[in-house]
C-alpha cells in the first residue's frame, strides 16, 4: 500500500472558484491535497471537464491567459507560479478573466 | 464636421443670452477635447475668487473629436467645472447617448454661465437653441423629468438633475438619459445653483471621418481586439463591473464599515457572481458599443433599472457592512432617480454609521442596517434630519460632529473601492487625482490585481511612480477624445491615436497623446496649486497611514506614502512642494499658466 | 538604488533575451525609468549573466558619475525617456529582423501574431551607429509612434510600462522576421488570409 493513497482521502486544502468557472465546474468550491499549485489544478480538473477546459489549453499543460491564482490571497505569479508550493493549511482562489472599474 | 465641430455654445443664464464662439483650433490640438478642453477654458472663466455654488462658477459640457464618429465606445461626454465639495477642478465623465446626440447638434462644447431667476431648461433642437421654463419641473425626480422631456434613446436625448440638484446637496449627480451619470464631486449641485433643471438635445449632423479607409481599417481592428479579450468580450457583458468584487476581497483590499477592515465577510453577496444569478434581467450597452456591460437588474419587489456597478454594490455593501443585494440595487435606484453619486453617498453613510457607533451622533444608527439605506438616501436629498450633514459630504459631516479623522476622503472627496494598505500604488493615486480620491484618474487595479498590462507587486512601493504617472496621463487622453476607459482594456492609445488621425485627417501619434495627456494633467495640477492647494494635501487619512491593517492578505501594512510622493513628484519633474518646474510648464507648452503658478 | 525586485527582472529578462538568441554575449542594453533617474545595465556587462554591481544610476542631466560607467548608448535612452512616456527600453539585436532591415525600409508581418501586435515596423537609417545625437534623435522620433522600430543594420528599440512589456516586442519581432525569412527561402506565393492587410503598410 502506497503512503499517497492514504492521502488522497485527505483533502483539506480549500480551492475557491469565482465568475464563470463556477458554472463551468458546477461548483464554487472545492477541496484538493497539495503539492504545487500545478498538481493541486490538475488534480481538481481530472474529474472535472468543464473545469479542465476553462482552466487549460488543449490538456492539462498550459493555463489559459488571464487565469490569475490566488495562494491566500498574494498573486501566485509572484511567488513561485504554478510551481508554487502548497499545503492543506493554504486557500486557493481561482479567477478567470475579470474586468472592472 | 471632421474631428471637431469648431464651435463652442456659450449660453449665460443671467441675461438669456446665447452664443456661439469658434473653438480655438490650436487649443484644440493641444488639449484635445472633453476633459482636457474643460480643464483648459476653466483656468480660464473660473478664478480663485470664485465660490463653486455662485453665479459667477461655470458648467462646460464638453465632447471630443471622435465623440458620434461611430468609432467604438465614442458616445462619452464630460463636464468641467470647480467642484463645491472639494473646491478642486472637477471633471466628471458618463456614457449614454447625450454626449453624441450634443456632438450632433453641431457644438463641440457647452459653456453654462451665471443663473437663471428661476428654473429653467435647455433646449438644442433643429429649432436653434432654446432657454425654456422649468418650473413645473423643479422638484420633480430623474426618471419623472427624463420621460417628461421625451428621452428617446439615439434621437432625443436628456440630461438632468434631480431633487439632491436642487437642494444643493455637495454629492449631487448631474443625470443623463436616465441612469447614467456624471457623479463625482457635486457638479449637480453647482447646475442647481443656476436654477438649471435639464438640458434636452436633438442633432441631425454627422462626424464623418476624413480618411474613411483609415477609419474602417480601424474599426475592423478595434472590434478583432475587443472581440480576443476575455475581458470585454466575456468578463464586462457576463458579469458587469461588479465582477471584481470577489478578487479585490480575496487579496485584503475591499474597504469594510469604512475603511476599519479590508476584507468583508459578505463580498460574494454583493458580487457580480451574485447579480448575475439573482436579479440580472439582462445587459446593455451604450452608444457604439459592443462591450455591452451595463447590468439591468430587477429586485422582488418588482423594481427595474441599471446597476448597481462594483462601486455602488461596495459603497452601499461593504462600506457600510451591508451584504443584502437586493437593499443595495434599490439603494442605487433612489440615487440615480434623485440624483446622486452613489459612491459618495455610500461612503458617507459608512462614515455615518461609524460616527454613531462610537458616540459622535446621536443615533441609533450603526453598520449592516440595509432597512435604513433608503430613508438616509432620501433626507440627504432633501436636506431632512441627517440628511442634511450627509448632504455636505463625509468630510464636513465628520467635521462637524469633531471627527475629521473618519472621514474617509482625500480632498474631501470621498475614497472608492480599494484599500491603500493592500494596494500601494491605489493610495498613491488617491493621494494625488487632481479632483480628490478618485480611481478613475488611473486605476492601479489593472497592474496591481488583474495583471493588465502585467502584473505588478501591489506591496512594492518603488517604481509604483512611473506607472501611476503613465496611467494618470493616458486617462486624461480617454477622457479628452473622449474614449471609454474599457476599450482601454483590449485596445492601447497607440490604436486611439490612428483612429482619431483617421477622423480629423490629421496625423497623431501615441506619444503627442501622451503628451497632451500629461500637458491636461499638469495644468489641473495649477488649477488646484492657483486655489491654494499644497503638499499637505497630497496625503491619506490618518487610518490608513498610521493603523496596519488588522488581519488577511494585507495584514500589517499601512500606506507607505511617502517614499511614493518623493518619487513620484521627482518622475514628473515636480519640486519638493509638488509644483511643477518652469522647464517642465515650458516643454508642456503651458507657458501661458507660468506668471499665475509661480505666485 | 535598485531593489531586490527590479534586479530580479534585469536578470532573469537579460536571460532571456541572450538564450534566445536576441543579442550576442555582452551587446545590446536595458534600462528602466526611476523617479526621476535612470538605471541602465552598465558597459561591458554580459546580457545574460547580469549581477548588482552591472547597473548604474544616473540622472536625465547626466553630469553625474553615472554615465562614466552607463552603456554608450545612454544618451539614446534618455532621448527616449524625455520624447515618450516609455518606462523600459530594450535595444537587442535580432539576427533576422537586422537581416530583414538591410533591404526595406519597414518590416510588415505575414503571421497571424505579427499582424495582430505589430503591423509594422519601420527601419530607421542612422550613420553614425553607435551613441551619436543622430541615433538619439532618430529613434526617439520613430518610437513615438511605436512601440519597437529598427535601425538599420544595427538592432531594435522597444519601450514599454515594465522590461516585460518591452522585451515582448523584441520576442514577437523576431518571431515574424524569421516567418518573413523563410517564407521567403521557401519562396512559394503567399495566400492572403488578413482582411485589410494592405492597411498594415500604412499603419
């Protein structure tokens, strides 16, 4: 029995979606291991088509632009970006492209 | 008319008399129009000695070359004047269709002067130009006065104020085509002062641009443009402005119960997400433009009507700790049917309730109360119980009740939507917006959450100068020729430049915009400096200099204003005191405003 | 003088650049705009291994000790400075596109990406090629009127909000230089797939 099967049942890390990945994924929240922000987003969308489609471009390697990751909060892309290391303790917040004034 | 009409309105309500005086072309060239052409002629009409809610201050309704050229987003408008709540330079800037429907009647500009003995209207018609009695309409609200006009979407087109207008309230709207409005800093109470109900315009000329290949080349780019960004293509038609609601809170930047915290527990509420599923009928676009995010929102009362925008849902929701929606839309329904600036308004009310909360006021007024929004909107429009201290704005209410330091407010204007403390470079734009805490005038929401351009560390605090300079400049081009800052989002000024070469036949490059735009900016700088503003007022409220935030992303921080000010007075050739160096005025070609800005 | 950050974006674009084949190991120059000073990658550091100690600090006037050490080419970066509302500049040297700048007067895109963020480019001709009040002139005047713009036989300018922004150019020139290029070798006539594509040349 391998260790990371005992933790894939545990998922406690909270990953919120905003604007239209809500209704692309069905859901506005969801829960994921950690690892890098990477492997937590490849994670959520494996079962998930609508998402992996809002997220990625033509599979799971490339974010679509304007995707913008919030690890608590601080702007992904200036830490370490999607290599970004994160735990059960850490928030993500996922937003698509958005506008405002 | 190519570009410019070349001629100026110039009406003076004391003695009915009506003109027309050529636009100075040169003038033109250099400021541009909208915004920049009101800036320049108000150094002009409106000196120091010139009390804001006298005869003696004027109104100039402005458009710009491209304003009815059919280019997209060219039905915007401005209007100039000094503000009665700040006593700054105002300019305010709205969409619709007025501002193309007064381009067509042949006038580049509107120059409103003196008062009239009592209420009247305007009247620009193929019938010439009309000074019309008002007085069965004094008192009436907005929508009431809108329709009675005739407002007929692209043909007939009214602005107006409402009662707030009349009653001189400081936060007063100047409304147009019903629910559009030019907002900021009381300009309808400066058009009550003059007794000056509404102002009604049916055009039949045509801005036919000069190089029509040039022009739909333009055209075909612009809209490829808008139509690949995500932004103006889905974000703004799908959700509106209020869209950012969620991830100015997520960062720790969303102002709550005025300005105590930066994260509000009810965000998602008051969110685009949320009116979008709850009371969105449907979305709308103004003039000649595809973007289309005007929300149309209905509440379970059966109430309809535009909004509310990201600012009005956060002055009404976040600001006064409110997280019921529907409370919030009705609330910015009342202010745009009695006419008022619904972040000015929400931000008083927060600062209000703060007051009360710590024993200021007399009240049992206090945070989160959705049930009193209206009543409070309602007497401040006439001037009834608090209303009457909410009238004058947040600055002279918390003055009076011996708590200035509540007052969230630069240059007595009050702050919208974003905390300095999470966001270093907005506080430096506050700080600085020449008509008071403004995000208009160069909003680092862009660089410093949503990655637009790129994306920059919205904690850092050097180099933040630069790009607060470059975008306060490139927001006075917007609002001179006059754009809408959303095609911004997609389309760069370099492409604003060749559409307005294609339009005037005259070639434009980037840099002569921004130039002009930093020419527009500087001499409203004077403006202020000429009306005794200092450095001292280049500042922020003591809360969020001094009182780190207290938990969330922006933890810690305050606003660290100082280095930005030094730096930023230092990129734009500016002294220490803030006024800009001779050599500087003489590059802008603003040798004319040398003699006065240096007394 | 230079915080951590901005260093951290010297380095890592000088990288770039130099990896990607835009510059050779110590030509070409970067520079930001500062308050009211300059900070340019000084003479003789190599792009593409850039430390602390290979940026200088001077001011527009340039009397300062600063432009001992600066790039020759600082009197060019000023003139940019002071004629647009530039932030960054980067002057590379794109092998193609100089290539392309030797027989044309502007370099027009045939891609898809080129068209859509460049249009054109125009070629800048300039005698005395290195750090003259000639180039200076010249391509401040050009850069007016866009964002990258050639000299002949020599290299790029580009300007921009942030080195980013400046460096994206000088990516997506080169780019279409070489789809130009080989185009070209594979001599085959082109389909016109671009609505308005005879307006790019009068972009």
């Amino acid at each position: 029995m391998h260790a990371s099967e005992n933790f894939r049942l545990i998922k406690f890390m909270k990953i919120k979606l905003f604007g239209g990945l809500r209704q692309k994924a069905g859901t506005a929240e969801l829960n994921g291991s950690g690892g890098t922000v990477r492997e937590v987003l490849q994670e959520i969308s494996a079962e998930n088509d609508g998402l992996s489609e809002a997220l990625f471009v033509d599979g799971a390697e490339d974010l679509r632009p304007h995707i913008r990751i919030m690890v608590n909060g601080i702007d992904s892309e200036l830490m370490a970006g999607l290599e970004t290391a994160v735990s059960g303790d850490d928030q993500l917040a996922i937003f698509p492209p958005i506008a405002g004034g | 008319m190519q570009g410019w009409a070349g001629k100026i309105l110039d009406i003076d309500l004391s003695d009915n008399s009506i003109e027309t005086v050529p636009l100075d072309m040169e003038m033109a060239r250099q400021f541009l129009g909208g915004r920049g052409l009101g800036a320049r002629l108000l150094w002009d009409l409106v000196g120091p000695e010139v009390e804001p809610l006298s005869p003696e201050n004027v109104l100039i309704f402005s458009t710009g070359p491209i304003t009815a050229s059919s280019s997209q987003t060219s039905n915007r408008f401005n209007v100039s004047t000094k503000s009665p709540l700040t006593d700054t330079i105002l300019h305010s800037n709205s969409g619709g269709w007025w501002g193309m429907q007064f381009k067509r009647t042949g006038y580049d500009a509107l120059i409103v002067r003196g008062k009239a003995e009592t209420p009247v209207m305007i009247e620009i018609t193929a019938d010439g130009v009309q000074i019309k009695d008002a007085q069965h309409l004094w008192g009436k609200s907005v929508f009431e006065t809108t329709e009675a006009l005739g407002q007929d979407r692209n043909k007939r087109n009214v602005m107006c104020i409402g009662p707030a207008g009349e009653n001189m309230v400081r936060i007063a709207a100047i409304m147009n085509d019903k629910e559009r409005a030019l907002a900021r800093g009381g300009g309808g109470a400066v058009m009550g002062s003059k007794n000056l109900k509404a102002i009604v315009v049916e055009g039949s000329e045509k801005n036919r641009p000069e190089d029509q290949d040039q022009f739909k080349f333009m055209l075909y780019e612009t809209r490829k443009l808008l139509k690949a960004s995500p932004l103006t293509s889905q974000a703004l038609p799908e959700f509106g402005t209020a869209v950012v609601m969620n991830v100015v809170n997520e960062i720790g930047a969303l102002p709550t119960r005025n300005f105590q915290q930066s994260q509000f527990e009810g965000a998602d509420k008051i969110s685009g997400e949320a009116i979008t599923d709850e009371i969105l009928v449907k979305n709308q676009a103004c003039w000649a433009c595809p973007i289309t995010c005007t929300r149309i929102s209905k509440t379970s009362s059966g109430k309809e009507g535009e909004g509310p925008e990201f600012e009005s849902a956060w002055a009404f929701g976040a600001q006064c700790g409110i997280d019921n929606l529907e409370a919030i839309t009705e609330a910015n329904f009342l202010c745009n049917d009695l006419g008022i600036d619904t972040i000015s308004m929400g931000n008083t009310i927060g600062c209000a309730m703060e007051l009360s909360e710590c024993g200021y006021i007399e009240s049992d007024l206090g945070f989160g109360q959705a049930d009193k929004l209206l009543g409070l909107i309602h007497d401040t429009a006439y001037r009834q119980g608090i209303g009457d201290d909410l009238a004058e704005g947040s600055y002279r209410m918390a003055e009076k009740y011996n708590a200035p330091e509540l007052s969230m407010t630069v240059k007595k204007l009050e702050m919208p939507a974003y905390d300095p403390r999470g966001m270093q470079g907005q506080g430096l734009v506050y700080a600085t917006s020449n008509r008071g805490a403004c995000h208009e005038t160069g909003n680092m929401l862009g660089p410093e959450v949503l990655a637009l351009p790129r994306l920059i560390d919205r904690f850092a605090t050097q180099g933040k100068a630069g790009i607060v300079s470059v975008h306060q400049d490139s927001a006075a081009v917007i609002d001179s020729l006059v754009f809408c800052k959303f095609a911004n989002m997609a389309v760069s000024v370099e492409f604003f430049a060749r559409t307005l070469s294609a339009v005037t036949g005259e070639t434009f490059t980037e840099e002569d915009l921004m130039q002009a735009g930093e020419r527009i900016w500087t001499l409203e700088r004077l403006y202020n400096l000429r009306e005794g503003f200092t450095r001292e007022d280049d500042t922020l409220p003591e809360r969020l200099l001094n009182n780190p935030v207290q938990e969330g992303p922006s933890e810690g921080f305050t606003a660290n204003l100082a280095p930005m000010i030094k730096e930023y007075y230092a990129f734009r050739a500016w002294d220490e005191n803030g006024i800009p160096r001779p050599h500087k005025l003489r590059e802008l070609g603003l040798d004319f405003a040398i003699e006065e800005a240096y007394d | 003088m230079i915080d951590e950050r901005l260093y951290e974006e010297f380095r890592t674009i000088g990288r770039d650049i130099f990896v990607t084949g835009l510059t050779s190991s110590h030509g070409g120059n970067m520079s930001v705009r500062v308050g009211d000073k300059i900070i340019i990658k000084r003479r003789g550091a190599q792009f593409g291994r850039l430390k602390r100690s290979d940026f200088v600090e001077t001011s527009f006037e340039g009397k300062d000790s600063g432009i001992v050490r600066a790039s020759t080419e600082l009197i060019v970066h000023r003139a940019i400075y002071e004629q647009t509302s530039a932030l960054a500049i980067v002057h590379a040297h794109p092998r193609t596109a100089i290539t392309l700048s030797l027989s044309r007067d502007e370099i027009i895109p045939i891609d898809n990406e080129g068209s859509y963020l460049l249009r054109k480019i125009p070629v800048v001709s300039v005698e005395m090629a290195s750090g003259s009040s000639e180039m200076a002139t010249k391509i401040s005047e050009a850069l007016r009127g866009y964002k990258i713009v050639m000299q002949r036989g020599h290299g790029c300018f580009s300007t921009g909000q942030t080195l980013e922004e400046a460096y994206a150019w000088v990516s997506a020139l080169e780019e279409a230089s070489d789809i130009i290029l080989e185009h070209k070798l594979l001599g085959e006539p082109m389909i016109e797939y671009r609505k308005h594509s005879d307006a790019y040349a009068k972009w």
